[in-house]
C-alpha cells in the first residue's frame, strides 16, 4: 500500500464529460469513467483497483497504461 494519500489519489483536472467523465491527472496521463456492462456480457469479471486491490465494476480506467482504480481514489482539481 502506498504510503501517502498523494499516492493512493489520482487527482484530475481538466475534467470534461457529462454521462462519462474524463481527465488528465498530474502525470499527465489520460483517464475515463468506465462501468462493466453487464448486460451484454454474460460474466462480466471484475476489475481490481490498483490502490486497493479491491473487486471493482466501475470506477476509473487510465487510458495510457490500462490501470483501474475506485472512484474513492480519484479527486478533481
């Protein structure tokens, strides 16, 4: 587990979107909203948060390295 909360938040800003939010966090890596769909999926498998490790189903994804992580990580400036 990372030691600080300034390494286990990913803080965004330019935050742009009105169904699906996006944003470039400080490392100036693209991040998107993203929630499985579980209606067209027949198992949906979970994602693991990359702070956490937690089961997620939504939350953030980084478009720049394919890292996941809980909403409950992510900030906006």
């Amino acid at each position: 587990m990372p030691a600080n909360d300034a390494e286990t938040t990913v803080v965004l800003h330019d935050v742009q979107g009105i169904a699906r939010h996006s944003g470039e966090c400080r490392n100036g890596l693209q991040w998107i909203e993203y929630e499985l769909d579980t209606f067209t999926m027949d198992e949906p498998t979970p994602d693991t948060c990359s702070i956490c490790d937690a089961e997620i189903t939504s939350g953030w994804l980084c478009l720049d390295g394919g890292e996941t992580v809980c909403a409950s990580h992510v900030s906006y400036e």
